[in-house]
C-alpha cells in the first residue's frame, strides 16, 4: 500500500472522516457468478470494521456495454424508464449487492457503504479519469486495463472497543433484480390475463377484482402537476408476494421534464430504475393493488408491465481469516 493511503470509518472514498483504520491484510480472492472479486484489506477503527471489496470487470464487457449504449448515456433523463432501466440493467459496472461481516462468529450491524468504479480511460475517450478510483487501483496494484467496481462498507462493532480478531467472514447477497415481463392491457374487471415469467416460462393468472379512478388531494401535489391515477386490485395465481411481482405503469408521469426527478445512469452505475407501484393490503393479503402513472386526465385504460423481482445468484460465504 501506499505510504499516504488513509482509510476512516467515515468518510468513503473521497474525503477522510472520523478515526483512522489500522489495516489488517486479507488478500483474498474469490468467484461470485460471473466475476472476480478481490477483498485487499479491513481497517480496524474505533467505530467499526471498514472492508474494501474489488469487483473486477471485463474490459470486452464494458467495451461492448459502451458500443451499445455509450450514445443514451449522455442524456439519460430523456429516456423511458423502461429503457433507462434496461441500459441499467445491462451496464456490467453495477454491482448490487449486501456485505454482511462477522467477526469471531458475531455478525456486525451494516452502518454504510459506498461505490466507485475504474473504466479503462482508452474506453472513454472524452470522460475525465476518475482520480479517486486510480488511487484505489494503484494502491491496491489492480489491473488497470481492467474496469473495476469497488465497495467500501462500514460496521459497526458490537462492543465497546476494537476486539481481537480471530476469525473473519464475508457474505454477499445479490439485491433482487427487476425482470420486465410482456406489457399486457388491463383487463375488464372480473376478467384474466396470462402472464409468463420471462426466464422460467411459468404461467401465472391475473384476475381483476376491482378498478377505481380517483384524484389525488391537492395537499399531496404542488399546483401544475398531474393529479388523476388509476387504482388496480387483483390477484394472482399461483400467487407470489409483492417482493417478487410488482405491476408497473408502462406509461410515464405526465410531467414536464425540469419537474421529472429521474434517475440518472453513469458508466459506474448506481442507479436503482423506476420503483414498481404494487403491493399486498394488509386486509387482504393475496390481493395485490397497482396504481399507475399520474395523469392530467383520468385514464380510461392501463398497459401494465408485469416485473418479476429475483435474485439471479445465489449468496456466498467467504472466510477472509
């Protein structure tokens, strides 16, 4: 490492804040589904445990990410969000996932973590190199032909001072990922559609129970913005709970751009997409709720885009000591 490197437990990769680590070497490499990942170090503050986590990213991968996409990406918030999600979906520089730590078998409380990501300058032509993330790839001597992806998460400890550390573990959680199904229009109510899972080919059945027009209370919009939105109940069989399937809107609020708070998509991705609106009711818990877009006027019909919710990669447990 680097004689001036610092690592706090505050302060992420940019600026240093709060107690200075004392760096414990780890050095261990490892395969979670189509990547490599690397964890140099943990850093031993008087908060908490800090860990660095290196994601190494195919240069071919991002070279192609970049051929497809590269011309939507300086724009972003002039796509759909469909699209917008999709080019996030696609873009091989973001990696969600959770990093759960135990020390001697104790698991510590996630306090926060933070991102930052390494593309090969030659790739990016006309981006500036990102000087925060060089100083990670040479201070940790990674492959700078390579893109990387590195996460920096902080722990607190569960007693009052730094303990001796016998034993270190790492798990990593995938976040569950949206996998769009075939947009479909709504039914007339007491009617059903076929929905198919887009990866496994399962059939489920969309019954529409009730449907309701209703406009939002001024006291919930500021004047000028669109107030009408459609109401869906339905079921679903074989039903799944609303962390798996969600019902998306297919059409965009209608409001002007500068009011559009969207999300933005950069090369080292971050951005989580446009949240699906469904839900299951307290009262009624196999009946499941989607509420569309919000519109000037109220309108008569809705194309719902069915989205599965899943992890597409099983967690893993590594012994970093």
């Amino acid at each position: 490492m680097e004689t001036n490197w610092i690592v706090t437990y505050s302060g992420g990769f940019w600026s240093p804040h709060g107690s200075v680590g004392t760096p414990i070497a780890i050095e261990k490499h490892f395969t979670w589904g189509e990547n490599r990942f690397y964890v140099p170090a943990a850093y031993l503050c008087d908060e908490g445990l800090v860990l660095d986590i290196c994601a190494e990213i195919e240069r071919e991968d991002i070279r192609a990410f970049l051929d497809k996409w590269y011309s939507h990406l300086t724009q972003p918030l002039e796509l759909p969000h469909n699209l917008r999600e999709q080019i996030e979906q696609e873009n091989p520089m973001a990696k969600d996932y959770y990093a759960n730590v135990s020390v001697n078998g104790q698991p510590l409380s996630r306090d926060r973590a933070c991102g930052i990501g390494w593309v090969p300058p030659e790739l990016l032509p006309d981006e500036k190199i990102n000087d925060h993330a060089e100083v990670v790839l040479r201070n940790y001597g990674l492959n700078p032909a390579q893109g990387w992806s590195f996460r920096r998460v902080s722990l607190k400890w569960t007693v009052e001072k730094p303990p001796k550390i016998d034993s270190l573990t790492l798990t990593l959680s995938q976040r569950p990922r949206s996998i769009p199904g075939k947009p479909f229009e709504m039914p007339a109510i007491g009617e059903s559609v076929e929905i198919i899972h887009p990866l496994r080919e399962e059939t489920y059945t969309l019954t529409v129970q009730a449907v309701s027009r209703e406009q939002v209370s001024d006291r919930l919009t500021r004047p000028g913005l669109p107030e009408h939105a459609l109401f869906m109940s339905c079921t679903l069989s074989p039903d799944l709970h609303s962390e798996h399937f969600q019902l998306r809107d297919t059409v965009e609020d209608e409001r002007s751009k500068q009011q559009e708070q969207a999300a933005s998509i950069g090369i080292i991705g971050g951005a989580d997409g446009p949240t699906a609106i469904a839900f299951l009711t307290p009262q009624q818990p196999h009946l499941h709720c989607a509420v569309s877009s919000m519109r000037y006027a109220p309108p008569e019909t809705v194309v719902w885009q069915p989205v599965f919710r899943e992890k597409l990669v099983e967690d893993i447990t590594i012994e970093l000591i």
